[in-house]
C-alpha cells in the first residue's frame, strides 16, 4: 500500500495513540493514515500555491520578482491533496538565486512547524480555510528555466563588476540618517535632509537619548575598510550632529544601540548577534564609558533587541531570533517578559515566535507613543531588499498570551532622489530620527 504500509502495521501505529504525523512531501497520503493521529496528518507547503507552476520552492517567487515567499503549515484532510491551513509564514526572497532562497525558506520553516507543536492544544490553533495543492508539481516549463538562467548569468556579471568598483573605493549604496522635530507620523519627510557623512563610512540605527537637558544620538558607524560597525555618539545640534566619540569598538560588529534608562541608572542593548548572545551594557560615564552588566541567550543567534515597561511597569524583552545562520534573519519576533534589566526571570511570550513574516517582524527601533497609543516601528524586507521600507504597526494588545498589531503606515523609499531602502525610527518626545540608505 501507500507509504510501504500493509494492514498490520497500520494497526500497529493505531496503538501507539499518536498526537501527530508530520509528512515530508506534498505526495499522496492514504486517508487510512490521515485518520490514525489525534491531531492529524501535517505537512508544509514551502511555495505560494496560487502562483507555483512546477518547479521547486522559490523557483517561481523569485523569477517573477514577488515581494516574499509564502509558506504554510497545514493538516492534510483527504488523499486527494486537500488540506486545513494551520498557519502560514512569510520569507524574503533572495532576489538572484533560486538555491539560496528555498534554503533559507526550508530551513527557516521549521521554526513555524515548531511553534504550533507547541500550541497543540489551543482551541484557535486551526483556521478554517481549506486549500487544493494536488496542482503543485516538481518541474517547471523548459522556458522558465531558460529565462531565469539568462537573468542569473546578467546579475551575476553585474555583481562581479559592482565588486571590482567597490575595491576601487566606489559604493554602491550608504547609509545616513535624518533628524526631525515635531511628530513623525505629521511630518513632512520631503522637506528634510539627510546628514553628510565622512567618507569610507556609512551611520545607521540611531537612537535618541535626552541626559541633563541635552539631545544625543547613539548609532551604528560601519567602516568600509574593516567590513564592521561599531557604537558612536554625538550631541544634536539643530540638524547636525557633533562632539562625535566612540562609545563600543569590539572584535566583533555592533549595531543598533538602544539605551535607556531604569531607576536611576543608563543602560546600552545593542545588537551583538555576531557574537552570539544578548549583551547588556551598564553606563559609568555619559556618554563612552560602560561596562558589560549581563549577557542572555548564550549561543544563540540574536539581534536587534529592545527593552520596553508598560502601563502597568511590566518590563518586555523584544528581540529577533533565528535558528541557524542560513535562516531568514528578519522574519521572527520574540517577546519575553523579564523582572529587570538583569533579567534574571525570563518567561517566554506562549506564543513565540509571536510573528513569522519579514514584511513586519524585525524591529525597526523602539516602541513610541503618540495620541496615547503605542507603535512598533519595523523593518519590511521584501522584494529581496533587506530594510527596503519601514513600518509603524500600533499595538493593540500585549500580555504573555497574545500579541496582537496592526499595521497603520509604510513609509517607502520614494522621497528622495538615489533613496533605495529605509529601516529604522526612533522617536522620543518631539524630536525623532530615522535612516536611509542612498545609491551612487
């Protein structure tokens, strides 16, 4: 019989009162089987089924340029390839190579395979919507192949020829950012400019920090030549930025510098997911003394992280996470409730990872409040663009049982000449500051 199962052994698994069968394939899968775990027979759908015409996964997303793969988790209902969608993940693509994006969307999926493992038991784990995959096949048309072959071949040359003028000093794209005062979410962005940077560098990931009356900004400076960032601050000065001085200059790269103040004392969170950990700096003198106060998440990979107190003085952890290094680093969001900034209690959101989506998930600077409501702002990575666009997504619920945003802004690279990508906010009080990168 299908699946090399005779009478016998079906009966056999009929025994073992099994919760699950997970299937490796979109194949045919015998209703008898479908029948014997209490929670059915599951399976992933690595492709978007309404537009995969043969092929395997991320073949068609990325010769027709979609914005992300689309990824579902379901529990297959009939041997006639209909299946119960349980949940559903999005993915950048990698624009140039078929190969390295159905490795990142196979490896990357398992997180949301896990995730729902976890929630077994919980009454919304199913949603009612019902899919017909038994079109899905595993060759694609003669022709499609040739033109992804010819596409790959142009912008592969094109690549190696950006490499030989980047050795020459010429980039092809940089970073800056922008300073604004008032509301951003009311502000005309058009009628800002974005700071000059010194050459052989580019400044991302700014942060806006208020000590003894005076506005300064923390931030990302990346060297051209060392390949590597480091923490740098400097006092805001109507639209400039001076007294610039190294803050954090490690082994290894630092970037998006959150700090913040907890009773009385001045902390530093960076992204110091190169180094595999959390790393959590204690302040000795404003503004480029500090020293290590804890580290979490030991061999883990982590990043973008950010420290938030509620209403209620609960403190969360928000923080990007992912499994391997070949996964999609901008697709899954973390939330932990913690008793401090030691965070020596850590409790994990029931839902965690609490997004799967690179079109939302990676936080793109901290939570801001406007007309007494809260704002995630977030990175959309799409169209295999990594911080193409920003969002501002208004909270609407947080406890350690749900999560619930919604999306209320995209603000989109279009407002400036040579602008290509946009990816971070952070606003505090009436003074604001975000990032860009430009084209040359």
């Amino acid at each position: 019989e299908a699946y090399g199962l005779d009478f016998d052994n079906y009966r056999r698994l009929e025994k073992l009162d099994l919760d699950i069968i997970i299937s490796n394939s979109s194949g045919y899968v015998p209703n008898r089987l479908i029948k014997v775990p209490k929670f059915g027979v599951w399976s992933i759908i690595h492709s978007d089924i309404s537009i995969n015409r043969g092929g395997y996964p991320g073949f068609w997303e990325v010769l027709l340029k979609t914005p992300v793969v689309t990824v579902l988790l379901i529990e297959i209902v009939n041997e006639c390839k209909k299946g119960r969608v349980i949940d559903s993940a999005h993915y950048n693509i990698n624009s140039i190579s078929v190969a390295i994006t159905n490795n990142i969307i196979k490896e990357s999926s398992i997180s949301l395979l896990i995730k729902n493992l976890k929630m077994i038991n919980s009454p919304s784990l199913i949603e009612e919507q019902i899919i017909d995959y038994s079109a899905l096949s595993l060759t694609a048309p003669l022709s499609a192949v040739l033109k992804y072959v010819f596409r790959f071949g142009c912008t592969y040359i094109k690549n190696i020829i950006r490499l030989k003028l980047s050795f020459s000093g010429i980039k092809k794209s940089h970073w800056t950012f922008f300073i604004g005062k008032g509301d951003f979410l009311k502000t005309d962005l058009i009628s800002l400019e974005p700071l000059k940077l010194p050459l052989g560098q580019f400044w991302a990931d700014p942060f806006l920090f208020r000590f003894k009356d005076k506005l300064y900004v923390f931030f990302e400076n990346y060297s051209f030549d060392s390949e590597k960032g480091k923490i740098c601050c400097g006092r805001i000065d109507g639209n400039s930025v001076v007294e610039i001085v190294d803050v954090l200059n490690l082994e290894y790269h630092l970037a998006y510098p959150f700090v913040f103040e907890d009773e009385n004392e001045i902390y530093m969170m960076p992204d110091t997911g190169n180094n595999n950990q959390l790393e959590i700096y204690r302040c000795i003198e404003f503004p480029d003394k500090w020293e290590i106060y804890t580290t979490k998440f030991s061999n883990e990979i982590v990043f973008d992280p950010f420290f938030h107190i509620d209403s209620k003085g609960q403190r969360w952890l928000f923080v990007n996470k992912k499994m391997t290094r070949e996964c999609d680093n901008s697709s899954e969001l973390y939330i932990y409730k913690v008793d401090s900034v030691k965070m020596d209690n850590i409790v994990s959101h029931k839902k965690n990872p609490v997004l799967i989506d690179s079109r939302i998930a990676r936080n793109g600077g901290a939570i801001f409040e406007h007309n007494n409501k809260l704002y995630r702002p977030s990175q959309r990575n799409t169209k295999g663009i990594y911080g193409r666009a920003l969002n501002v997504n208004q909270i609407i619920k947080l406890d350690i049982d749900e999560y619930i945003e919604k999306n209320v802004k995209i603000i989109e690279p279009k407002f400036q000449k040579d602008m290509v990508s946009l990816h971070h906010l952070h606003q505090i009080d009436d003074f604001f500051v975000f990032d860009a990168a430009f084209e040359r």
